[in-house]
C-alpha cells in the first residue's frame, strides 16, 4: 500500500497533465482569433447588408459592398495574422508577449465587430448622394 502511495503521489494528477501538456503559443492563439472574427465579421457583414438592401433600394450597390468588403477583410486579417506566425518557437511561448496579444486581439475584435457597420453606413451615405 506505501508503494501505490508513493506511486499516485510521484504522477501528476489528471488536471495536472492537461496544464503541463498544453504550452503557450501565441501564433496559434491569434490564428484561432482570426479565424473566429472572419467568422464573426463575414456573419455580421451579410446581416447588415442585408437590411439595408430590406430598405428598399433596388441597386446592386449593397451586393457589391458585400462581396468587396468579405473579400477584402481576408487578406487584411492574413497579413495581420503573418505578425504572429513570424516568431520564433521561443518567441511563441513567450509570456512577456500578453500585454502585446492583447492589444492586437483588442483592434482585431473591434474591427471584426464594427468595420460592418460603419462600411455599411458609409456605402447607404454614398448611395444617397449618387441616386
């Protein structure tokens, strides 16, 4: 019975496993983000098109809007995720690089959530000035 003691106190819990297995990767953290908020902004974009095409403009404008704004965020969010694919397996488990990760999750998650709106917003002003 000591041995079996001795034994389950020498291997680390179960819990213990899955925090010492899992290291930190930046890269892979911000390349999961970016491909969430592509998610989140290509839902939001086709959503806020959407209405504004309910709005009773006949124009092919607001489909135009659409295909150029989904098709423009993706290259965007490429190079903004290539910052982070650039650094090195030490760089990448680097716990200094948070407050870094955190602001450039913060401006992804904006643009991600906002950049919708505010094109959409701006393409219904331009359509009331040319029609």
């Amino acid at each position: 019975m000591n041995k079996t003691l001795r034994e389950s106190a020498a291997t680390p819990k179960a819990a213990d496993k899955k925090s010492v297995g899992k290291k930190l990767d930046w890269r892979r953290k911000m390349s999961d983000h970016v491909a969430y908020a592509l998610l989140v902004y290509t839902g939001l974009q086709i959503f806020v098109t959407m209405g504004a095409l309910k709005s009773g403009h006949s124009s092919i404008l607001p489909y135009f809007a659409l295909i150029v704004l989904v098709a423009a965020i993706i290259p965007a969010c490429r190079m903004f995720e290539q910052r982070w694919d650039g650094l090195s397996d030490n760089d990448a488990a680097n716990p200094e690089l948070a407050d870094r990760f955190k602001r450039d999750r913060l401006i992804l998650w904006l643009c991600a959530l906002g950049l919708p709106f505010v094109l959409t917003g701006l393409f219904k002003v331009a359509y009331t000035f040319l029609y």
